[in-house]
C-alpha cells in the first residue's frame, strides 16, 4: 500500500467508526481529514509526508512541541514505577509534587489543589465548589453566577451554563441553570479614539451595578482573565481584572479565574492575573498544565475555602466531586516536566522576544482592506476580518470565510483553525522566529483567501 492510499484508507476508516468534536460530519464529504502519523517540534507529520506547523497548538494545550524529549523522558519513567492509582485514600509523589509547585507558582494564598481530568470539569469543580462553599457558610440564597457576554467556559452543562457563546449554548439553554450576564470589556468594541484602560473602565460599570443588585444571591463571578479565547479571541484591559476583585471583596462574592486558555505563558506572563496584580479565589487550568501530553486540570483554591469543607463527616459537608483518574500519576508527571522547562529555559522571557516578532510581522495586515483590527495580548495573536472595513460591515456566518482560511492554510503547510472570521496565531512556545515570519505570511495569504 503506497503512503497515498493509506492517508485515504484511514480516513476512510475513521469516518465509520469516529464522531469528532465541534465538527459536522458532513463536511468530511468533500474536505478530507488529515491522518497524522507523528509529530517533532512544531511539525505534524501525515501519512504521505506532508508536513503541517501547528499554528494553534493544538487546540492550545502543547507549549513544547510535540514529542518532546524531556517531556517524553519524564512520562517514560513514571510508567516504569506507576500508571495510576485512586487519588481517594491514596496519594503519590507526581501529584504531591506538581500540587507543592503550583502553590509556590500562583499568587500567595492560593493553596489547595483540587484535581479533575479536563478544562470543562475544572471549571464544573469550581462551580459546585464555590456553590457549596456558601452552604457550608450558611448562606443558602447565594447560589447564582456573575458571567461577562461572549464568554466560554467549557461545554458540560455546569460549564455551558457560566458561558454565553450562542453557537454552543443555545441547544441545550433549556437545561442550563439561570445566570447573570453583563456585557464584556472587550476592547474591540470600543469607541474611536478610546484606549483599551479607559474602556474597560467603562465597561466594568455594569459588573458593578449587578454586584451591587445582586450580591445577596450571587455565589461568584467567573471570567476569563484578558482574552475571551473561544468568543473570536477578544481582548480587554488588566485594570479590569483589578476593579473586579476588589468590587467582589466589597460585595462578597467569590471570584473564578478561568486560565485554562490563557494560563501557562500565553499572555506573556505566567497566568493572566498576575498582569493586574490580583488573586482570584478559584483559579481553573488545565490546557498547557501537561504540555500537551494527556488531560489534566486543577482548581487551585484557598486556604478558607478548604476550611469552610475540613469537618466531622456526620455534618455531611465534604466536597463529594470526583474523578476516576483524578491526579492521573503519568498526567501529573508530564506537568511537573512542563513546569520544570519553565524553571530552567527562562520560557517567559523568550516568549516576549516571540512574541514581539509576531507584532513586528503581522503590522501591515492592519492596513487589509478586510482587517478590521489586530490585536495581539502575549503569544495569542488575532486578525479580525470584515467584509467593509469602512461600515465595520461583517461577513455572514453562513459564508464560513473562516473555512477557506482554514484550507488554505493547510493547502500551505500549516495548522490554523480560524473563529468564525477570526485568523489567529498560538504557536508553540518552541517556534523560531523564521517559522513565526514564515507562518505570518500563511496568514496574510488566508485573509486573502477568506475574503476573496
């Protein structure tokens, strides 16, 4: 069999037995799949030998590009002495190792690491668990939740709920619980002539009237510091971030910061918060946590939050949430190897030089007569296209531009997954500058190609 007609056998294969994710099926009728048969560093590698730069890591979870070496060394020896064992009753040194870290990593006081297996389940630990919390307190009627317009948080039902992107949500609103929504900072909206401190300033307005409507019953607020990834890749100011905790601590209401997207370098400090100086009260990662290698989150939260739960079991207050691979020993080595190039190459400090040469060469796009804006907070960079600059006329969605981004960007030897009219680059912490240049100039041709 010639590696030209086993890339078709096995997409074949796959279409009979495989339902991907945030796909409809039907596409694959007329765009193939592509089988990948291994990868190296930036590189994904098919079947026939084409190669694809993963522009968007993956789905934002690899830092390190694929098949690592120290990454791989580190889950090669975990397996020799242990593969998995329940987190109930049981401990092990990977998990006790990684939690240790991460408390030394995030901001003072955030202590106490709840493990679960994915990015959506972190966020529904941090939910129940910030629900509870007030139960536990004695304080029943505070069971709603603060949301900001075009967030997302996951697609559990838990987590669709806290989110408001129409496309996956509307579905399922008829089993979702009831939240508050406020509009966004997101900078793009802002007015000619406005900076991105002053509008979202502005904006925060309307968080702080619902805090103070609803403060009563609300158990917390949760966001996704700076960059908004799924909802088109919007972006706002830090000093929102600011406002928004000291207003929680005045109306007493808990926070949750999701950096599952956003933490681990890609806004060009290690998480988000950090930018605005605060701590939130539950902080949710997952994504990069395990550099890409196998799904892993935490919800990293206080010491008083642990203590509202820490009592006789007879009193019934214990946090009963779990997960059958909760603190999976292997996931659990593979962060503690992603954490320790963190350590020992200065990773932030050359994402800044990175991510300067990806503002240096995606400048002139600005001026595309179909580039409404480029904005860029650390390693995430995004184009937002339109069909008349001028008016800010949009492209209808049934147009899917994005698709044909997308297949141009493949038709030239890279991985880009465009939201909606929005090309964007997330590249692997380990690009190099001439394959940021080089992927730049992929863009450009899929604006053409999007807007054509």
């Amino acid at each position: 069999m010639t590696s030209q007609s086993r890339n078709a056998a096995i997409a074949a294969r796959d279409l009979a037995v495989v339902w991907h994710p945030c796909t409809q099926m039907k596409d694959h009728e007329r765009l193939p799949m592509i089988p990948i048969s291994r990868g190296s560093g930036v590189w994904l590698y098919d079947f026939d030998g084409h190669r694809y730069l993963d522009g968007i890591s993956s789905w934002w979870v690899n830092l390190f590009g694929h098949a690592n070496p120290r990454i791989n060394s580190a889950v090669r020896e975990q397996l020799d002495r242990l593969e998995h064992v329940m987190l109930a009753g049981f401990t092990h040194e990977p998990v006790l190792e990684l939690s240790e870290c991460l408390a030394r990593l995030l901001p003072a006081g955030l202590t106490r690491c709840f493990y679960a297996d994915s990015g959506s389940a972190a966020v529904e630990v941090a939910v129940k668990m910030s629900f509870h919390y007030w139960q536990n307190r004695g304080r029943p009627r505070k069971r709603r939740f603060i949301t900001l317009s075009n967030s997302y948080h996951g697609e559990t039902l838990g987590a669709l709920a806290v989110g408001d992107v129409e496309l996956y949500k509307k579905v399922y609103q008829p089993l979702l619980m009831n939240v508050i929504t406020v509009p966004s900072p997101d900078c793009h909206l802002r007015e000619p002539g406005t900076d991105w401190e002053s509008h979202s300033r502005r904006m925060f307005l309307a968080m702080e009237q619902a805090l103070a409507e609803h403060a009563d019953e609300v158990a917390a607020v949760i966001v996704e510091p700076l960059v908004q990834c799924a909802g088109s890749m919007r972006m706002y100011h830090p000093v929102y971030l600011s406002l928004l905790r000291e207003a929680c601590d005045r109306h007493g209401v808990l926070l949750i910061a999701d950096e599952i997207a956003v933490g681990f370098g890609r806004s060009g400090t290690m998480f988000a918060c950090e930018q605005a100086g605060i701590r939130p009260d539950f902080i949710c990662l997952s994504k990069g946590l395990t550099g890409g290698y196998l799904p892993l989150s935490v919800v990293v939260t206080t010491e008083e939050v642990y203590q509202a739960f820490y009592d006789d079991y007879l009193r019934l207050n214990a946090f009963l949430h779990s997960h059958s691979y909760t603190g999976n020993p292997l996931a659990c080595a593979a962060a503690l190897a992603t954490l320790a190039i963190f350590a020992e190459d200065d990773v932030i400090a050359r994402n800044r030089g990175l991510a300067g040469r990806m503002t240096q060469v995606t400048a002139e796009l600005a001026n595309h007569p179909h580039v409404a804006e480029v904005r860029q907070t650390g390693m995430i960079l995004a184009i937002e296209t339109v069909k008349n600059k001028t008016s800010d006329e949009r492209y209808d969605w049934r147009e899917r531009r994005g698709l044909r981004a997308y297949e141009y960007a493949l038709s030239q030897g890279a991985l880009l997954r465009p939201i909606g009219n929005v090309i964007y680059l997330m590249p692997p912490y380990v690009i190099e500058p001439d394959q940021i240049d080089w992927l730049a100039g992929v863009a450009r041709g899929a604006v053409d190609a999007a807007c054509a």
